[in-house]
C-alpha cells in the first residue's frame, strides 16, 4: 500500500471512517494508484473545499472563546 488506508487517514485527521468514506465518494480526497489515501495531498484538498462553519466541535473553531 502506497498512502493510507482509510482507517488510518480517519485517525490522522481526527475523523469517524464513514465521514472519510464520504469524503472519498465525495472526492475530496487524493488517492493512489492502488485506491489508498495521498494523506498531504488529501489534507490540503479538504482544506481547500471544506466549509469551515460546517465543521463540528473545536477543529473549526478560530481560538475565540
């Protein structure tokens, strides 16, 4: 395996597997050859396309309290 499984790209970016699936399905995310998840590439293009006021709990959060 070239990148990430889903599983481990879930851990990475603090995420349940099924959001991750829906990311895939989605495509919003980068992928290998071989199906697996390019975790740099797949960061930068949810950071790019990810609404940050529908972004749950304190990942979205700008430091105001």
């Amino acid at each position: 395996m070239q990148g990430m499984s889903e599983r481990q790209y879930a851990a990475h970016v603090g995420l349940s597997r099924g959001a991750i699936q829906k990311a895939k399905t989605a495509e919003r995310l980068v992928l290998f050859a071989d199906g697996s998840i390019d975790a740099g590439a797949s960061d930068l293009r949810r950071a790019e396309t990810t609404d940050p006021s529908k972004v749950r709990g304190d990942r979205g959060a700008s430091g105001a309290a």
